[in-house]
C-alpha cells in the first residue's frame, strides 16, 4: 500500500490563504450546515478511532459525551512524550489549520464556548504555528465565538496523560485524576471524589455540574475536517474495515532513515520500516516497540498490519503509531533497563505500588544488566511485576507490567546470560527513545532524560 499524503502534505501549508485554496475550512462550513448530531454522525460512519492509543470509536466518544448534560468543553491532546513518537510535531508543523479547524468542529459538535489545546511549552515551533493558525481563523471569522486557547504544560511524560491534562490546564501539576473527563471535566462545579471544586462563573446558577470534556488527540481532530468534506465513505476507502483511514507513523532506532510517515491502515509494519529505509548495513531487525505502552513486537511479526486488532493478535498493540526499532547488535536486557527506567521516573507517585514497585524493578534490572543478578533477584522481579498496577488511576503501572514481562519472555536466553555475568552483545549506548526532533533522516533524543530524577528534578552534570 503506498504513502498517502492528506495529513501531511508534501509542502506545509504555512497560510490561511493556502489553507483555504486546497479546500481548507470546508468542513467546519458542512457541520455548521448539517448540524451538530448529524455532524457526528458522520464521524461515527467514518470509523475514525483514536490516534492517541486507545483506538477508541471518536463518533462514539463525541455522541456519548455531547448527552451528558452540563457545560461542555473540548480539550485537543498535543503534548505528545511518548517515545518514539513525532507525529504530532509534523502535523503541526505541515498543516496546523486543519488541527485548529478539527478543534473547532468538535467545539461545535459539543455545543462548547472554549477549547484548549495542550502542548508542551518546549514545543516552540509548534505553539506558534498554532497560534499564527489560530489568529488567521479568528480573524476571518471561521472560529465564529469558539474561545480558542493553547495551554502549554510541562516535559512530563504524564502530562499526556487525558486527567493530568486537565489538571495542567487548570493549573495543577500532571497528576492524573480518577474519574474520566466526561465524569468530571475541566473547572467542574461539583466536588466529584474529592477532587477540587471550582465557583460557578458568573451568571452561571451554583448547582454542581461534572462540565463533560471532551479530549481527543490531535492527530484524531486532525483527520475531522477531511472527513466531513470528502465524506465518511471516502474515509472506509482506506484502511480495513474496522481500522479505517490513515495512521501518520513514527520510525526511529536502527533503521536508515528515522522518520514520520504517513500509511495506510492495513499495511505491513515491515513496509513501515521498509520506507524508513529498512536496517543498518550488515544488520537484521530483532525487535521494536510501540511507545512504551505495549508488549515487544518479535521480528519475526514484523508482515502483522497495522490495525488494532491484528496487532492485539500478536500480544501487543498499535499505540500511537511510534515505532522504536532494534537491531541484532542490542541487547534486550539494556532496553528493558532503560524502558523500565523511564516509566518508574515519570510515574506521578500518587499510587505507591507503581512507583515503588516501578522503582524496584529498575533496580533489579540495573542489576541484572550489569551481571549481577541472581535467580532470587528474578523471583522477587515477577512478583513486583504483578502487583506494579495495583490501583493504579492511569495506564503507567500497566506500561511497565506489560513492556518488562513481554521482555522477559520474549528474550530469556538474554536474561540467562546475564545472571551468569555476561552479555552476548557489544556495548552500545541504547537510550529511551525519547524524541526532541527528527531532521533529514536524522533522529535526535533527548539525552537530558538520563538525568531525569524521580521527583521529576535533574541531576547536574
């Protein structure tokens, strides 16, 4: 299947003017036309899901959310710190009208005055794209009374996270909450679980309400516009039945050319990394995860297609469509290490068996790594593993259950070479994936995360 070309165009769209020349704002002029539920009924005939992981039905998610009564809000997931992961960036950055004109089209889909974007302060290049976006948009009148604000948060990984981003926004830190933001949604009335109450505004009556939010990722936002357009029919053309459309990928570690590629649903993982360029010279691929939020992918599954049923079929999952590869010369101990590592940093700490039982497991891999461990060291690593999501209020317990056991049992000959203090491997420097840029080929990480402390401080050099 070839590379298509809607999402990111091959020149990025840098104007309003040029925006609306190739067709741009068409689709929020259809919703307004068509109307709210019929709006949304459209999205829910497209198939779209979810880009940001979950795969979730979003014509589902937005009709459930709409009938939830109260004031609505519409929050668009930009601060994208999943490893391996780029793809955000290059939409903001090829085409950021269509992000804000998708924003827009949910904010009147949900009958919602405001609408936040939540990106990373440090996302520099992407903030003022979408600013300059959304100045044009208001100024043309497109936006027509829908309060658009981006809220840039912190370089926490939980920050991604959809109830630690409505804290950020409310101005807390990235501390996931326990109820979903249509139970509770941002600037909520009513004290829900022991969560903060906010004052009704002004004018407003004082009975408590859950404000229902609405938060997608903004690849998902992004592809809104396209299908309101060109219609849910055209969406179904693409993809497989039950993963429709296309997925905007991100490729990086030992491939020729790390990269952001936009594919179609349905084809290979291997054509994926065929377009990055394939392996390093000399080299074959062993293995690669998406994100760090499921199990390893084998080499020897690297034809499964990317939709996410097929790739729950082999014991992982398609995530956000960031793919860090490994060549044969990596040792699969070291990764575990370093991926264990990265969550048990960015846990939040507000669950202990997550960030003590994350925090013990690195160690016991840091041990293992290093030569040291023993067979009691990887008895009492299975059993923190089975108790690291014990009531956990987000995914990232789960992350390091499913991302070290998959590890662990993919690779165990690995495993038994260290505890018998050697490795196969030669040394390499193998850090998180953790993603500042990708230029010409090129990927670049971001080394300061190895001085990333739990408390979310850093170490001086």
């Amino acid at each position: 299947m070839p590379l298509l070309s809607f999402l990111l165009p091959d020149t990025p769209i840098i104007s309003l003017d040029q925006y609306l020349d190739f067709g741009g704002g068409e689709g929020l002029r259809l919703a307004r036309e068509m109307g709210p539920d019929a709006a949304i009924e459209e999205i829910s005939r497209s198939g779209l899901r979810g880009r940001g992981g979950g795969g979730f039905p979003t014509g589902v998610k937005w009709a459930s959310t709409r009938s939830v009564p109260g004031r609505h809000y519409v929050v668009c997931n930009a601060a994208e710190g999943e490893p391996a992961t780029f793809k955000d960036r290059a939409l903001m950055r090829a085409n950021p009208y269509q992000c804000v004109e998708g924003v827009a089209i949910a904010a009147y889909c949900m009958g919602a005055p405001d609408a936040y974007i939540g990106t990373k302060a440090k996302f520099e290049v992407e903030r003022l794209s979408l600013e300059l976006a959304i100045q044009e948009m208001d100024a043309a009148g497109l936006l027509e009374g829908v309060t658009m604000i981006i809220a840039a948060g912190p370089d926490e990984y939980l920050f991604g996270e959809e109830k630690a981003l409505l804290e950020v926004i409310e101005g807390h830190d990235p501390m996931p909450r326990l109820m979903p933001p249509f139970q509770h949604g941002l600037f909520a009335t009513g004290p829900q679980m022991g969560w903060e109450a906010h004052a009704p505004e002004p004018g407003r009556p004082a009975s408590p309400e859950a404000n229902p939010t609405l938060v997608n990722n903004l690849e998902t936002l992004a592809n809104v516009p396209h299908i309101l357009t060109r219609g849910a029919e055209w969406f179904r053309r693409m993809g497989s039945a039950e993963s429709p459309g296309t997925m905007v990928c991100t490729v990086v570690g030992d491939v020729a050319r790390a990269g952001v590629y936009e594919m179609e649903m349905g084809s290979p993982l291997s054509e994926l990394l065929e377009a990055a360029g394939g392996p390093l010279e000399g080299r074959q691929f062993k293995a690669a995860f998406s994100g760090v939020a499921n199990a390893v992918i084998h080499a020897s599954d690297f034809d499964t297609p990317l939709s996410y049923e097929t790739m729950k079929d082999i014991g992982s999952g398609l995530g956000a469509g960031g793919f860090a590869v490994y060549d044969d010369s990596a040792c699969m101990v070291a990764v575990a290490h370093e991926y264990s590592r990265f969550l048990s940093v960015e846990s939040c700490g507000q669950c202990p068996p997550c960030k003590t039982g994350s925090a013990d497991i690195t160690a016991i891999l840091a041990k293992i790594d290093a030569g040291t461990g023993t067979e009691g060291d990887v008895e009492t690593l299975g059993r923190r593993l089975q108790t690291v999501t014990d009531a956990n209020r987000c995914y990232l317990g789960t992350e390091e259950q499913l991302v070290v056991s998959s590890i662990l049992q993919t690779f165990p000959d690995e495993v038994g070479t260290h505890l018998e203090g050697w490795c196969e491997f030669p040394a390499r420097h193998l850090p998180i994936p953790k993603l500042d840029d990708i230029t010409d080929g090129v990927a670049v990480y971001d080394e300061r995360h190895a001085r990333k402390r739990p408390d979310w401080t850093y170490a001086k050099m």
